[in-house]
C-alpha cells in the first residue's frame, strides 16, 4: 500500500472521511469466558469467599494457582491482590538489605518502580534499547552496584532475560520478571515469567489475562515459594488440613508478610479467562503478523523489533514506531490523527518513569530516605531510548488485535493516511472504498 495513494485526502481529524466504517466496531474488552459466570456464582453461594476462611472444599484460589503453574511451565505459583503486589513479595523474598538498589527500566508502568520502594528499595531507572522497548543487557548499568534488576516484557517485546542472567548472576544480581504485560509469551520455547528467579503477572482489566484486579508470582525454587507464600498471607502459608472448619493457612512462618491475598472471586475468574487465553493469543498473534506485513510497505512506520529468541508473542499493547513523525507533528497529534480514522483510542506510550507525575517518592514522608536517595542517584542520568520510544510510538491496545484479519487493514490504511502528513488537502474518496462512504463524513 503505498501512501503517496492518500496524498489528497483530508484526514479525519480534520472532518474527512474515516477509515473505519461507522458500523465496523471493534472487541471489546475484557470479554468474559465460557464458565466466568458459574464459576463467580458458585464462589457466591460457596460460604467461601476468602483464602482467610474455614476449609469447605477446594478453594478457587489453589486451583488457579495449580493451572497457572501448568499453565507457565513454573514448579510453583503463588496468586496476590495485584501485580503490584506480586512484585513486592517478589522482591522481598529475595533477602535484601534496606535501601539495597535495584535496576529498573525507565520504559514501564510505575509500579515496576512504586514497588521497589514499597519493598524498602531504592529504584535506579536504567534505559531501555529503542528498538524493543525493553533493557538491553549490553547496556545495563553494572557499576551502580545494584543487588536486583527488574526485567519488564514491555508491551509486545520480551527482555532477553537469559542474557541479563548471564550478566547480572555473577554479581550476586538476582533478576525479577516483570511479565506484567507477557502472560504467554515465550522465549526459545519457555515461558515468560519463567526464565528469571521469580516471575510476577498482573490480572488488572486491560491485561491479556485479566480479573479486574490480581496478580501471581511464579518461581521454580522450592525454597522461595513457601516464603512467598508467607509474604503474601500475613505471615501465613496453605496446610495440609482438609477437614471441613480448620483453616486452611497455618501460622509457622519464618518470615512476616502482610495481607496480599486473591479474593475467591478473582481466582474463579480466573480459572475461566484462561481457558481461551491460548486461542485469543494466537489470532491477536496472526493479525500482529498480518499488519506487520501490511507496514512494510509503508515507509517510516515500524513494529518494535522482535528479537529471534522470542518464539511466541503475546500482545498487550502494539507501539507503532513513526520515524520519521508526520511533518510538523508529534506522536501524540499521530495517536489523534489515528483515533479519528479507526474510530478506537490510539494512544501515546506512557510518560518514561524519570519525568512521570507518578513516581514522585519525596511526596511520601514515610519514605523519606529512600526518596532522597532516589533523588540523588537521579541527577545525572538520561533516557534517550526510553524518550525516543515515548515521542516516537503511538499505541494500539490488545483488543484491536482480536477481531478478523480484515480489521490490520483499516489499521494500516490508516497508518498511511497519517504519515503522508497533517490533512492539508482537498476531499477525495478514495480508490476502492467509495462504495463504503455512504454520507459518514
Ligand atoms: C509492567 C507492569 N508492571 C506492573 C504492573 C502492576 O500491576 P497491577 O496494576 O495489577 O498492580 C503493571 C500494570 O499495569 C504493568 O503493566
């Protein structure tokens, strides 16, 4: 598809025609499985709403926590409240100091960073590698002296997190997934989530796997996850004791933990959303593919490069990266621009963690010296990766990648409609699509 085709036409945004016919629609999300709603009506009349309650048969939550497990390829699954949690727990299980320093891409949601202080940690913001959004082990700031590194699988990419292993491992680093945006996306054939020492998911609303609110840490090391397990339950881990009336979690611990439990109804949902989570990846992972296709034609629009380990992708959000920007414009009039012709939100990546309204610790008094040092260690780092990413991608959310292959055309008819530049031309229907037009404009 070449864009010179749409030289004449006035854009959308500009009161043209849009791409997107007004009847097409897209997916919408989240979309309930086949079971969710048995699934939350047998919690409901259960008498069993909570882990924290007596036994009356098998909890929703330990099933979730077995199938996720299978689900991943992990020995061990340990499902919390929210991602954010499970990162919490995650990081401290590992046994650091207070105020140790853990390594952080810049390039990610601010609980990957909220976290670290919430586990008595100091963030570094470290940059990321523009071509995949995510930290780049040849990159990776060793003399910082950090004890951890957060490895977050940025919205279609995965870190390379065998290499940063390789890097990281000989300098007493551990490295922590964060596969908040990756539930089934694999590396040579392995799980994501499963390739660091502890891997953590979120199941907020928009993610692939999504209970509203959830999260789970996943680890192979039989050591970590009875502490995990503790971490997560006020200090308590599951028992063995099935008679009807006991309790299922047992007060033996070994280290304190504080109330980050699944609820019952979560973890029944859950049980349900990942039934189709397979299915829902591969044709979101087809129409990835087929819109790949489609840009290569178009100069100026690329897709994050996939690096060749990644043999499986999982979509959570696709940046479309413009370089060159449309003349005079920025990505955001970009994500606009195509707002208006596909009739979805199309938006732009979030702000890089080194400049968010959101991670601003020294508002905290709680956390005063940890925030000074954040603030300290901040002063002379810069982030040209994670900044070009930010002023160069516009952001399409899973959903859009759920419906039939036809829908990456209008993708991409639009994408080369916008890119030719800002609508500064006379109205033309264009070829092929006058029989759609039908008095929309
Ligand atoms: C990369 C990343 N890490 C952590 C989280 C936190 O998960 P939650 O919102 O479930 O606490 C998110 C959620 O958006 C995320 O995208």
């Amino acid at each position: 598809m070449a864009p010179t085709q749409f030289r004449t036409l006035r854009l959308a945004i500009d009161g043209g025609l849009p791409v997107r016919s007004p009847d097409a629609g897209w997916p919408t999300w989240p979309q309930p499985a086949k079971g969710a709603e048995e699934e939350l009506l047998t919690v409901l009349h259960s008498g069993r709403w909570a882990l924290s309650s007596p036994y009356r048969g098998e909890l929703s939550e330990r099933r979730f926590a077995d199938r996720f497990a299978r689900y991943t390829g992990a020995r061990h699954c340990i499902p919390t409240d929210h991602g954010s949690s499970a990162l919490v727990i995650a990081l401290e299980s590992l046994g650091l100091d207070h105020g140790d320093l853990v390594l952080v891409p810049a390039l990610t949601w601010t609980a990957s960073a909220t976290a670290v202080l919430r586990a008595g940690l100091v963030p570094v913001l470290v940059d990321v590698d523009p071509a995949t959004g995510c930290v780049d082990p040849g990159t990776l700031d060793l003399d910082v002296g950090a004890r951890a590194v957060i490895a977050v699988h940025w919205a279609c990419s995965m870190a390379d997190v065998p290499a940063l292993t390789d890097i990281a491992g000989p300098r007493g680093m551990s490295v922590i997934e964060d596969a908040a945006q990756a539930h089934g996306a694999q590396w040579q054939g392995r799980h994501a989530g499963t390739l660091g020492r502890v891997g953590c998911f979120s199941m907020q609303h928009g993610k692939v796997l999504s209970a509203g609110e959830g999260g789970a840490v996943v680890t192979d090391d039989d050591d970590l996850a009875p502490v995990l397990q503790e971490l997560r339950a006020d200090s308590r881990r599951y028992g063995t004791d099935r008679r009807p009336g006991a309790l299922e979690l047992v007060e033996d611990p070994s280290t304190m933990g504080a109330n980050f439990c699944m609820s019952e109804f979560n973890a029944a949902l859950l049980c349900a959303q990942l039934g189709p989570l397979e299915r829902q990846n591969a044709i979101r992972a087809a129409n990835y593919d087929r819109l790949a296709g489609l840009l290569s034609g178009i100069p100026g629009v690329r897709l994050p490069w996939r690096r060749p380990q990644q043999d499986r992708l999982s979509l959570y959000e696709v940046p479309l990266i413009l370089d060159p920007l449309p003349e005079g414009r920025d990505n955001a009039w970009a994500a606009q621009a195509l707002s208006a012709e596909l009739r979805t939100h199309v938006y732009t990546p979030r702000t890089p963690l080194s400049r968010s309204a959101l991670l601003r610790p020294w508002t905290k008094p709680t956390i005063a010296p940890l925030a000074d040092r954040f603030v300290a260690l901040h002063r002379d780092r810069g982030y040209p990766g994670a900044e070009y990413v930010a002023g160069h991608a516009v952001v399409l959310h899973h959903s859009a990648f759920l419906g039939p292959p036809t829908d990456m055309d209008d993708i991409a008819e639009a994408v080369a409609k916008v890119v030719t530049g800002p609508g500064r031309h006379a109205d033309e229907p264009r070829p092929g699509r006058t029989a759609k037009v039908g008095g929309h404009a």
